[in-house]
C-alpha cells in the first residue's frame, strides 16, 4: 500500500477521535504526542509513537489538532483533566502558550517536539535545529538558481519557532550570509542580495486553498519569478501543482521541505531540485522514550542543553530512491 493510503487512513482515524484520547485500561503509563495539525508529515511521528509506546512499556496515543492554537490549548486542557504521565507538544504559538505549558509543566512531564518553546518550563525540546536546517535548504536553492534570481518563500505561519528559524536560515543561507539565528528579515520586505532577489514570505495559516493562491498570485505578479520554496511539507505538492496548470514545471525551480510523496516523486522526476527532510518517525519514538523515563525520575536522559537534536538530511536525485525506501520500510509500507 502507498505511503498516501496509509496517510489518510491514519489521518481519517484521528479526525474521528479528535481531541479524545481513550484512558489507559491497562494500568500502564499514559503519555500523549499532540502534533500541530493534520498532516502527513504527523502520520509519520504518530507511526514512532505507535512503535514505542510497548517497547516501553506505556500506552501511547497521538492527538492531532484541527483546529489551530485554541483546539491544541483544550487538548491539553483536556488530558491534564485526565491525569496524564506525560505530554510531548509541539507548540503552535509558543510566545503566547506560556501559561498552558507551564501550567502543563507543573501537572505532568512536558516536553516539545518540532517546534520548541524555550522560555516555558518544559523539560527538554526534541527535534532538529531550524535554523541549521534552513540553511541547508538555502544551500538547496543556490544549487538549483546557480546565476542567483527572484524567489517567493512559502510557509503555513510565522508563529511558530521552528517555523521563524527555519524560514530565517533558509533566507540566510540563500545569500550566503554568516551564521546569525537571531537575525530576522521582516516577510514583506524585498531582499536583493548576492544575485538573488527574495520577494518575500506568503503564509497560508494550513489553509492549503490558501497556499494555492499564493502560488497562483506569485506567477501572475511576479512572471519572472526563478524559484519557489515551500518550507512546510504540503507547500511544495501545491507549488507543484500549480506549476504544472501553469505550463512552469520544470522552467520554476522548486525547494521542499519534508518527505511528502509528490515532493519526493519530484525529484525523482527531476520537477524538484530537492528538499530537506526531518525525522517525524523519531520525533514520536523518542518522545515516547523520554516521557517514559522520565516518568521512572530517570532524568539523565536530558542533556544539559536541554535538547535532543535529531539531524535534518538534504535529499536529491541522487539518493532519493534510498530515501524513500527507508521511509516506506520503517512505516511499514514497503511492498
């Protein structure tokens, strides 16, 4: 079965049960992975969690919001009702979730994945460096536009802190500009730098009609236009889409971000130079493994940076076809 199958499937699943995760009959441990939406992207964190939740020896459960930052506030809401273990969270607006996080923090185990929330008091964040991933994407976009040219930046919002990091590095790393994390370039403000030409950054807040006219709006006002890079993993399928009604596929160069199965089909294709890929299926594992010993007061398993990096990958033509097959065999869906 295809990777898409079992996305939405699993993604079915999780609309239906919503924000109510069933209570642990068992007597084990209850720890819950809350993503920050529907995406296939969390498919594939909720496949780590399902992994390890009986290798520790916990009941684990995935919950997707679907609903933004106000759905992913009541789930929290909700499973502390509920007493549980733990809690891994990746925070939809994390400067303005302090309360709930702490609040959290103070009730159960709290910890982020994906998109942290350093100045609330969870205990330690799991993922990739953003900042350092979107350099590497920048480095994907001066592959592919060697003579430089006008990129649009596509992003669901601007909110999040892996969201603000990532985008910052990818611009960065476009114009080759020394290493800052702190250095942040409004999202309206044209950059002309290096040969390059960066018109801007277009949220769409997980609207995906949303992310299709801003495609749609970037070709008509900007017919020049050389690249386009989609940092969220369901950006770069509509780009993709949207080129192709257009007659631009192939003449726009495309970046991606994630491992969505048009993004890698792409660049098997060669319609997309390339992208940058978490580890999702970690996130959820992982979680699951330091919830659980953290819950036994084994708190070794935090390192003093209080963070537990799970390095992002550049994927091309090249090794695409390993890529995918690694993917397809850690969820199951090899043939």
């Amino acid at each position: 079965m295809k990777l898409i199958l079992l996305s939405l499937a699993v993604l079915s699943a999780m609309a239906v049960s919503g924000c109510k995760p069933s209570g642990s009959g068992s007597g084990k441990k209850k720890v819950v992975f809350v993503s920050n939406g529907v995406d296939p992207f969390w498919t594939n964190a909720a496949a780590g969690v399902r992994d390890a939740g009986p290798k520790f020896d916990v009941d684990a459960e995935t919950i997707m919001p679907t609903e933004g930052v106000a759905d992913q506030k009541r789930i929290i809401e909700d499973l502390l009702t509920k007493g549980v273990d733990g809690i891994s969270v990746s925070p939809i607006d994390p400067a303005n979730q302090n309360d709930i996080l702490n609040t959290a923090a103070g009730r159960t185990k709290l910890i982020t994945n994906d998109s942290d929330a350093p100045t609330s008091n969870r205990l330690v964040y799991i993922g990739m460096d953003n900042y350092k991933a979107g350099r590497m994407t920048g480095e994907l976009v001066r592959e592919a536009l060697p003579q430089g040219g006008a990129v649009m930046i596509f992003i669901g919002r601007m909110e999040q802190d892996n969201a603000k990091t990532r985008r910052q590095g990818t611009i960065d790393g476009i114009l080759g500009r020394p290493e800052d994390p702190t250095r942040f370039d409004p999202a309206g403000t044209i950059i002309e730098e290096a040969g390059f030409k960066i018109m801007g950054t277009l949220t769409d807040n997980f609207d995906r009609g949303k992310t299709k006219a801003n495609v749609e709006d970037t070709l008509s006002k900007y017919p020049d236009i050389a690249g386009m890079v989609g940092l969220f993993g369901y950006n770069p399928p509509i780009i993709i889409e949207v080129l192709a009604q257009a007659g631009k596929l192939g003449k726009v160069k495309v970046i991606g971000f994630d491992e969505n199965e048009a993004t890698l089909a792409g660049i098997q294709k060669g319609t997309v130079h390339g992208t940058v890929v978490q580890n999702p299926y970690m996130y959820g594992y992982k979680s699951v493994e330091v919830l659980s010993e953290l819950i036994k007061g084994n708190t070794s398993v935090i390192p003093a940076n209080k963070m537990i990096d799970i390095p992002a990958r550049q994927i091309r033509k090249d090794n695409v076809d390993t890529f995918w097959a690694e993917l397809k065999k850690t969820l199951g869906t090899a043939k």
